[in-house]
C-alpha cells in the first residue's frame, strides 16, 4: 500500500451516530528516517520537543517496527510494539515515534462524537491506559478504511465514520477472564430486563436469580452499561410503550397494564421524562 492520509470536515451525518471521522491515513517510516514527515497540516504536525495536543480522538495502529509513546502531564512513556494499538485523547499532551532502528508501519483514524465521549465517561476507555493490543479484527477494519478513503474520501466519510464506531467497539471489548465474566453477567440481565419488561420484576430479585449480590451488581451493570439497571428497565419499557402506541389501537391504560405500569399515570409521567411529550401526542404525530 502507498502512504497516504486524507483530511475531512465536520459532517452533520455523521454527528447524529456519534462520530465523524475527520482524518484517516498510513504511512511506512524506513529505518533511520526522519519523523514525523513534515508533510501533515500545522495543527497536526508537532515536533518531538514540542508535542502535540489534539482535539478528537486519534486510534493508531502499529502493524510492523516498534517505537515509544509519551503522554500526559507527567510524560509517561510507554514501549510501542509491533501489533499494538494506542489512542490519543482530546487535550492530553503527547508525542510518540518509531525507534529509529526498525522504523514502523502506523495506520491511524482520527474521530470526534459523542461515542467516544460516552466511551470515556463510562471509564471503558480511559487515558491513563492508552496502549491496546491489536487483532485480526481490528487489522480488517483498518483495510476497510483505507480502501473506501483512497477511493473517495468525502462521499464515503459516513462509512469510514461508521468503521471508527466498529474500532470503538472492539477497543471497549473486555478481553480478560473476569471481565468476559462479568460482561456475559450483565448481558444475560439485560436480556432477561428487556423479555420481561411487562412484568414486576425488581432489580433486586433479579440479582438474586442472576446468583450474586445486589449492591455487586449494581456497580457492575452501571459500570458496564452506564446507567442503573432500574433506568435500562424503564427506557426498555418506554421503547415497547411506543411500539405498542404506533402499531396498536390498544388504550394508554391498556398500554400501561402490559408493561408493568402502576397506573396509565404512572406510565404517561415516565413516557414524558423520557420521551418528551405524552403518549397519545407521541401516537398522534407518529401515526400521521
């Protein structure tokens, strides 16, 4: 593959599913060679001595050579390896570059949306811990994205948005033991929250049935999903509410009774906290 890099605008399409890409690019830097090429637009280029700030996210994949990476406010170096990942993160100091010796082969996507945001506030990822290991996944989507930015960058910046989001999934994948554990935990929860969202089941004898104790796993469902199992209940809930008012004639009170509600109240006070309007305009505009 040739060196290239693209650089894109803001896009209002993008935005709306939480992430835009705004560069994308790959270069092979030989051994012994200069670094960074002085070839990137000043608010990207830096300088080893100077570093650089960024305003989006910026995942950079190594697949050959090896390097260092410094960041943060106490400059914390980490070793670069062939097949690793690292991430930039919005107004945090770094620099990084390949050993001189062996050069490396760096494939980068810059992004900003409020995925990634959601994805740092969830502490799924975090910039303390900014180096990943790569995979074949995660080298497929790379391929993806190069291939659809030197063909025509701008028309296809929406799917090259959408393969940021699949790098941020599998970036936020859990990858050890315990967290698979408590990944599947919660995943089994949510399932059984969403079959029986019409019935009175209340968090803590789901916790119960699920084997473990409730103030467990209500950290552990918050820090996976980021909210409380009661809220992933009630928005399932509001989301079947609005199914029933849009493709059914049945009342609110009906509507109400079917999903566990305490009364049609009751259920149009929460349908409006969430939704923001009540549920017979909700089906009045839905339904024109």
């Amino acid at each position: 593959m040739q060196n290239y890099f693209v650089y894109m605008s803001d896009n209002r399409l993008c935005a709306a599913w939480g992430c835009t890409a705004v560069s994308t690019g790959y270069t092979e830097i030989a051994p012994h060679s200069d670094y960074p090429p002085s070839r990137h637009p000043d608010d990207h280029h830096f300088s080893w001595s100077r570093g650089r700030i960024l305003n989006a996210y910026q995942v950079v994949q190594i697949s050959a050579g090896s390097g260092r990476l410094e960041f943060g406010t106490k400059r914390r170096q980490v070793t670069i390896g062939e097949g690793s990942i690292f991430l930039l993160f919005p107004g945090v100091w770094h620099r990084f570059a390949p050993d001189r010796r062996t050069g490396w082969v760096e494939h980068w996507i810059e992004c900003r949306g409020s995925a990634f945001d959601f994805a740092c506030d969830a502490g799924l990822l975090h910039p303390e811990r900014p180096v990943h290991a790569s995979s074949g996944e995660i080298s497929g989507v790379f391929a993806s994205i190069h291939a659809l930015a030197q063909d025509e960058p701008l028309r296809n910046q929406p799917l090259i948005s959408t393969l940021g989001l699949q790098l941020l999934a599998l970036l936020c994948r859990p990858t050890d033991i315990n967290s698979n554990a408590s990944g599947r935990l919660v995943d089994r929860a949510r399932m059984i929250l969403m079959e029986r969202c019409g019935q009175p089941l209340s968090v803590e004898l789901l916790a119960e049935e699920l084997g473990v104790s409730y103030p467990y796993f209500r950290r552990l469902f918050r820090e996976q999903t980021g909210m409380s199992a009661k809220q992933y209940q009630m928005t399932v809930r509001i989301q079947r509410a609005g199914d029933f008012l849009v493709n059914t004639d049945k009342s609110i009170k009906e509507i109400a009774g079917l999903l566990g509600f305490h009364s049609a109240f009751h259920f149009s006070t929460q349908f409006r906290q969430l939704i923001g309007s009540s549920p017979t305009d909700f089906r009045a505009v839905r339904r024109q």
